[in-house]
C-alpha cells in the first residue's frame, strides 16, 4: 500500500530534458537523469492544478484522502503487529503457552487476527473505491468497534487501551473533509461512555478469559475515569480541529501556488514551443539537458538522441565557441557553423548567457541560435546577381559598339569576295572572317538575350509535355551509341512559365550535360513536384550525368557568363542564360557534383496557382548545393 500512497501524496515531479515529465517512478528514455538541471519543470501534479479550479481541488482532495487511508492501514497493521509480539512475548516469558491457548489469550488473538483480515480487505479494495473520504469513515467506524470490544474485554473503565479511541480522531483532522473531526470525536466519546456505563451495569455479557471485571468499581471511580478520559477525547478533539483548520489552510494554499506553477510552467513550455529558433541548455560540463523543437529541426537531431549527450559530439562548433568565452562569458551573436548528422552545415547565429539556479550559483547555459544558411545564402545570391546585372549591362553596352563595325567587316568582305581576284588564297581568307563575323554576332545575339532576355507571355503551362518534347528533340539529334537519356516525369506538373525559355532552359542543361560526357553516356532527367515547410509547391526538374564532374570552386562560377572550362567553341552564356531564366521565373537553381563522378543539376519552378490564389512571390536567386 505504500506505492499508492507515495504515487498519489508525494506528488514530486521531475522535467525531464526532452519536456517530457514524470511523477515518482515513471521516466521516458532517452530524458535527463535526476541529478541534472532540468530547465522546463511541468510537474504532472501542478498541471492537473492549473487545468481548472474544481478539478484541482478534487485532485487535492483524493490525493489527501489516500495518503491518509494509506497511513490510518499502515498504523493499524503495525500496530497489531506490535501488540501480537507483546502477547508472544509475555508467553515467552512466562515460560507457558497457556497465555497464547488461554481464554484471554484466544480473544487477544482473535481481535489481531480480526485486524489483520479486515486490513487486507481494505488494501484489496482501495484501488477500486471512488469515494476515499467516506471509505475511511467505514474504517473508522470498524476500528471504534474493534476498540470497544477489547476495552469492555480489558475492564470497561479500568481497561489501559482507551488511548486507541484517540488515534481515528487524529487520522479524521487529516482528511479533507475537516468536520468529520467533531463526528468521530462525538463517535468516540459515545462509544467510551456506552461502554463503561453498560459494563459497570452489567448490561454487557462477560467476555470469555476476562480477569477485569468492569461492575468490580466504584461509582466514584467510575465517574472519576469516565470524566478523565472523555476529557482526553475532547482534548484530542480539539486539537484535531485546530489541525484541520491549520490543514484546510495549508491545502488551499498549497492549491494556489500548485495552480500558479502549472500556469507558468504552461506558458513557459507553450513559450518555447512556439519560438521559431533554436533553444539549447547545457550542464557546467557540457552536456545537453534541453532542446526545443526548433533547435532539433535546425541541427537535425532529435531530442531522444541530444539530451543527454555532450554538446561537442552533437554540434562541435558551438561547443568550441562556448570553450572560448569560458562558462560565465556571454557570447554577443557570433556566427559558426554547424554541421548536421546528414552532412549538412548550416550557419547560426549565435548568443548565449550563463544558467543559474536560484541561489545565483551558475549551473549551466543557456544557448540561443538562428539559422542563418538561407538568409546568408541569399545576400551571396543577390550579390552575386546584382554582380552579374552589371555585367550584363557592360556587356549589352560593349555589343551594341561592336556590332555596328561587325556590320561594316561584313558587308566590305562581301564586296571583296565578289572581286575577280578573290580567288585561291584570298578566297579562303575570305571565307574564314567571314565565319568569324557570323560567330561574333552569333556571340552578341545570346549576349544580348541574357542581357535583355525576349519578354514572353507566361501562361499556365503543361511542362510534363514541354519536357518531352525537348527530351524527343535532343535524342533525335544524338548519335548512335553515344548518349541515352532516360526520362521519368510525373504527369500533369503545370507551372506559369514562357514556353520559349524554359524549353531553352532544358536543351541547355541536356547539351550541358552530353559535352561533359565525351564518350558517351547515360543522361536522366526527373520531373517531379514537391511541398515546402511553408506549404508552397513546387516542379522540380533534375538532370543528372555521369560525366567529368565539376569542381567545387568552379561551382560558384558555372552561372555567370563567359565562364567556360575550356570547351572549344562556347560562348560561356549557356548556364547563365538557363540561371536568368530561372530566377525570371521565380524560381531556384542547384548543382551537385563530383569531380569524375558527375554532376546533377536541380530547376525549381514554382507550381501554377489557382486564379484565385495570391500573386507569387518575389524571385528567388540561383545557388549551389550546399
């Protein structure tokens, strides 16, 4: 019975570091042990509390009302316990088992063992009971019954065990309901003064082994003793509702602050719940003791995995970071990186301030962190855009003052080809500037079309079609045994998007994509559709070769124009016209690649909205896989 007791009336709650909490023995893995500072305490008691003013007080109540049935079981098994080792060792002493097998020894035995029974019985059933107050007043009433038989046994007034009346008075000032302190109090006292009158009148049949008479007194005495003890009984009475009173006080302001804790500890964990950066608690030595859900998301863990853990194994560069500033530093929004189980470094910025617990005495830290990756990801793209706008521009500006001269060139070598003495080697000469001419304008037309791409009208396009069409178009154009591109679309990806550059978009990336393999080769390219965290949908196009592979540092440069890795005969317009395009759609470009194993390039386009859906949102700059 001690286990229903303790789990019920102990009420000592613990906030484990996953948020989780736990009354007693109950634990969830993976969550902080005891010891550790637990920054989030919930107390599962305190909860209950807080959830409304009526059920709290039922909780309180049912909670006092068992730990106090609990005590009243334990008291009286022991104390039969005690009076039964009394009994043997009297027997014991007097050498003689006739004090056990005797009459007065059979009746002392059967009221224990009557003890004992209706002890069980009230442990079997305990569980089961609704109403805890009125099962301990049944108690109480059993336990008069019991008293009163073995006093008219011991001598009715004479009888040494009227003190037992006073302990159901005492275990009454414990229970919620404090006027049951006068009703039992009235309870004994009538039981005491029935029982002595009745006895000394000889209204109550003797007892089998019953050496002390209850008539065998004055009437003197027996008003002397009567008037004694029944001022016991009102003396302990009184004090037990002075203990009530005191109690009733104590529980209600008990309430009020349990009320108050769960409150805060409600807002405190909704608080954290709801930030939308990370959160991050470490002991003095370094290991993680909470995390929120943020936290877990931008660091790609899970709090079963990080608390408990050391944060240097978890997320190294904030545990170096925390190594340079020492434990009482505060670290001022620093930035480091961090990578994640996936291999993916993210960029945080960073603050964190010391723990202390309620003395003042610093126990740990408390770490705040942003991901910055996206944010920092974006001012390189727009740099790099604005970077490539002026180039653009320069560019334009330098086309337009080259080919008005291209024009002349041209138009004199047509004049000189038509001489009669362009024959022979002049001819050849001829035709060579003349090629050369054409690629110069060739080169100024796609300069110009980055610089100032063709405005066409976007419409709801079916690119599910689109790309197999251009996939049809450049098989058609390969070689035998030279290039296979494999094609695995979703059907019915639509997009809002000009026919005319996104079908240039593809053919780039798949002419892209067979140079990089000279000797042939398999291409697959991927349509599929995909939903943010936001919500948003989105058509991802994938092409995916085998080929020579790009290297990292070439990677930064592959969008910007006039990047070329030596290939004879381009123009190094191809992927910044495929990433101006994209960004125009508002959409993003990726490149993953290996050096010798090849490369994947990833378009994501934003899906067709509905008419009624809001207008879409402002373009998003290219970038390379992190």
């Amino acid at each position: 019975m001690s286990t229903a007791g303790d789990s019920a009336g102990s009420g000592r709650p613990f906030a484990k570091g996953d948020g989780s909490t736990t009354t007693g023995g109950d634990t969830e893995a993976g969550a902080a042990d005891s010891g550790r500072f637990t920054p989030i305490p919930t107390p599962v008691g305190l909860e209950r509390a807080s959830t409304g003013g009526d059920d709290g007080r039922k909780q309180l109540r049912r909670r006092e009302a068992l730990r106090t049935v609990v005590y009243l079981m334990l008291f009286r098994v022991g104390l039969a316990t005690l009076l039964l080792g009394a009994l043997v060792a009297v027997a014991l002493a007097n050498g003689s088992a006739e004090t056990l097998t005797g009459p007065s020894g059979r009746f002392a035995l059967t009221l224990l063992v009557g003890t004992y029974v209706v002890s069980l019985v009230y442990g079997l059933v305990v569980k089961r009971v609704t109403d805890l107050v009125r099962f301990a007043y049944v108690q109480m009433g059993v336990d008069l019954l019991f008293v009163t038989v073995l006093v008219h046994g011991t001598g009715g007034v004479q009888s040494g065990f009227h003190f037992l009346y006073l302990i159901d008075i005492v275990a009454v000032a414990l229970l919620p309901a404090r006027r049951g302190v006068l009703w039992v109090s009235l309870a004994a006292g009538g039981a005491l003064t029935l029982v002595s009158l009745a006895g000394y009148l000889q209204w109550l049949p003797e007892l089998p082994g019953q050496t002390l008479a209850p008539w065998d007194v004055s009437r003197r005495e027996l008003l002397f003793r009567l008037v004694l003890n029944l001022a016991g009984v009102a003396a302990v009475g009184a004090l037990g509702l002075s203990l009530a009173a005191q109690s009733r006080e104590a529980g209600e302001k008990l309430q009020r602050h349990e009320q108050y804790a769960g409150d805060l500890a409600s807002l405190h964990e909704n608080t954290i719940r709801c930030l939308s950066s990370g959160l991050v608690t470490v002991d003095r030595e370094g290991v993680i003791t909470s995390v929120n859900e943020a936290a877990c998301e931008i660091l790609g863990i899970t709090r079963r995995a990080g608390v408990g853990q050391p944060l240097a194994m978890r997320v190294p560069g904030l545990s170096a970071l925390l190594d340079e500033v020492g434990l009482v530093g505060n670290v001022r929004r620093q930035e480091v990186d961090a990578v994640r189980p996936d291999g993916a470094v993210r960029r945080l910025g960073v603050s964190a301030t010391p723990l202390s617990d309620h003395t003042g005495r610093v126990i740990g830290r408390v770490i705040h962190f942003q991901d910055l990756t996206e944010l920092r990801r974006m001012e390189v793209a727009v740099a790099r855009s604005e970077r490539l706008a002026s180039i653009g521009r320069l560019a334009a500006g330098v086309a337009h003052e080259i080919r008005n001269p291209l024009a002349s060139i041209s138009g004199s070598v047509e004049v000189l080809r038509t001489l009669p003495e362009a024959d022979g080697d002049a001819k050849k000469l001829i035709d060579i500037t003349v090629r050369e001419v054409d690629r110069l304008n060739e080169l100024i037309s796609a300069l110009l079309d980055y610089a100032r791409p063709p405005c066409q009208e976007r419409n709801p396009l079916l690119l599910t079609e689109l790309v197999e069409e251009v996939v049809r178009a450049f098989r058609s154009g390969q070689p035998e045994g030279t290039v296979e591109v494999v094609l695995d679309a979703e059907p019915d990806v639509t997009v809002q998007g000009a026919a005319g550059q996104l079908r240039q978009v593809l053919w780039n990336l798949l002419r892209n994509a067979g140079e990089a393999m000279p000797s042939g080769g398999c291409v697959h390219v991927t349509l599929s559709q995909d939903e943010l965290t936001s919500g948003q949908r989105e058509a991802v196009l994938t092409v995916s070769d085998a080929g020579i592979g790009i290297s990292p540092g070439d990677q930064e440069h592959i969008f910007e124009p006039f990047f070329t890795k030596g290939k004879k005969g381009g123009t190094g317009l191809g992927l910044a016209t495929v990433a101006r395009a994209v960004e125009d759609h508002r959409g993003t470009i990726e490149v993953q690649s290996t050096p010798g194993r090849g490369t994947s390039i990833t378009v994501r386009l934003p899906l067709a909205r509905p008419a009624s859906a809001s207008p879409p949102a402002p373009p998003r700059a290219h970038r390379p896989a992190a």
